[in-house]
C-alpha cells in the first residue's frame, strides 16, 4: 500500500462490529486514486468513509482489510455567488458548507438528519430529509462531480455553471451508488436564496381518512411547501407543512 496517512484499525472505526485491519485518511485527490488502485490490484476488501453517518446503512460486511477516509479532503470550498454555484471537498460537511454560502445569503437546500454528514457522503447516499418535497434530492442539485476511480484515474463531469450541455451526466450515477464507482472528490451545486421568511404549520387527527383528504387537498392547491411531512406519533396523526419565502407569501400561505 503506497505511503499516505495510514493506521491501524481500531474498535472506533467497526462498520457493523466489524474493525478493519487499516485505515487510510488520504491528504489530496492524487493520494485518494492511488490508494484505490492499490486497494484493488491487492483485492482488499475496502469501504469509504465520509463522516461515518450511514456506515451502518446495508448489509453487514464479513471482513474489512481497509477503509478510506475522506476526513482530510476538507480544504476546498469555492462558493460562485454571482453564478449562484459552489463546490466543496468531499470531506466538508453540510453544515460547513452553508454556513459559507450564508455569508453571502445563499445556501443548498438539503437537510440530513446526520450533523457530521460530509458532502461526498450526502452524494454518495442521495441523502435528504424534508425539503426534498420543493427542491429535490441531491442528485437534483448537482451539476459537476470529480470522481478517482479504481484503476487510479481522476475524472471530472459537469461544471461549474448550471448549464451544463456536455457528455453523460457521471454525477447522476453517482448519486446514490454508495461510492461502488469510485471516490467522490468534490461535488459542485447549483444554490438558492436563503428565504427571507418561513413558519410551520401542524394539525394534529385521531381519523388517518381526514388526514389524506386534507393531503390530498394541499397537493392540489396552489400552495407551496418547503417541506411536506406526515406521520404518526403515539396513536396520533399529524401533518406538518414548511413554509419559507418573502415575508408577505409565507403569511398568505399560513
């Protein structure tokens, strides 16, 4: 294995229970593909970690002979206000990211439930939570990936601009391929405005039949909810709409 930043595994990194034999935090996109290639000419069994927020999601590995690490892949994060685009490191988490972009009121609207998610992480798995409903899932949002593959190529798709008309959209694939492609090295994102306003509306119903009419009557209408969640906690049904824009159409919502 080539001479990056490597150690032993320990019970902190088990995947499942599970240790690896070692774990390598490559430093640069150059030392992640040939980590890679050097994982699979010697047939190691080898699992990417991000932040380690959803290492437990999927089947339970038999054996792990390495992990790789993006935690120190955490330097770069470019942020496009004029065009309204930003891209980061694989390593920066989500919460790292926008609190950049908010310094000049933008922001990716995606909300994992994980605080330690990392960007490459939140692509890797298509991670999203509410506000999926208005603006889409990561795959949605991403217009350029920079990928090292197992053979120890870096290859880029995409841009860094929102139109973007050239070549087989990679990021589209590797959204949601739990990294089985390659290692994401930085994502690029089309953003939006921070909202200037936003409230959350909650009704409570002991009759689900009450509740999907109600569903069904806000879907139809023209209102437009950030985030649109139902559920049901102890016993009870609720119903839960976000609402988030100019001051005046939050309330003509509400």
């Amino acid at each position: 294995m080539i001479a990056a930043s490597m150690r032993q595994g320990s019970a902190a990194d088990a995947v499942d229970g599970v240790v690896p034999r070692q774990v390598v935090e490559p430093a640069d996109p150059n030392e992640l593909a040939a980590t890679l290639q050097a994982a699979s000419r010697d047939k190691q069994i080898t699992v990417l970690r991000g932040g380690g927020t959803k290492l437990g999601w999927g089947r339970t590995p038999a054996a792990i002979d390495l992990i790789v690490s993006t935690a120190k892949l955490n330097t770069l994060l470019v942020h496009r206000h004029g065009d309204m685009t930003a891209t980061a490191h694989a390593g920066v988490t989500l919460g790292q990211f926008n609190r950049e972009l908010a310094r000049h009121g933008q922001w990716l609207p995606i909300d994992s439930a994980f605080d330690g998610a990392t960007i490459g992480g939140i692509v890797a798995t298509n991670d999203s939570g509410p506000v999926r409903h208005r603006y889409g899932t990561p795959r949605d949002l991403l217009i350029g990936v920079t990928m090292a593959l197992t053979d120890g190529r870096i290859i880029k798709a995409g841009g860094h601009v929102v139109k973007n008309v050239a070549g087989y959209d990679l990021g589209k694939l590797a959204s949601g391929s739990f990294g089985t492609f390659g290692a994401i090295v930085d994502a690029t994102f089309k953003l939006l405005p921070i909202p200037q306003a936003s409230a959350t509306v909650e009704a409570s119903y002991v009759d689900g039949d009450v509740l999907a009419q109600d569903v069904m009557k806000v879907s139809t209408s023209q209102l437009e909810p950030m985030a649109f969640d139902v559920m049901l906690e102890g016993g009870q049904y609720r119903l839960r709409l976000l609402f988030a824009s100019s001051p005046e159409a939050v309330s003509a919502q509400v």
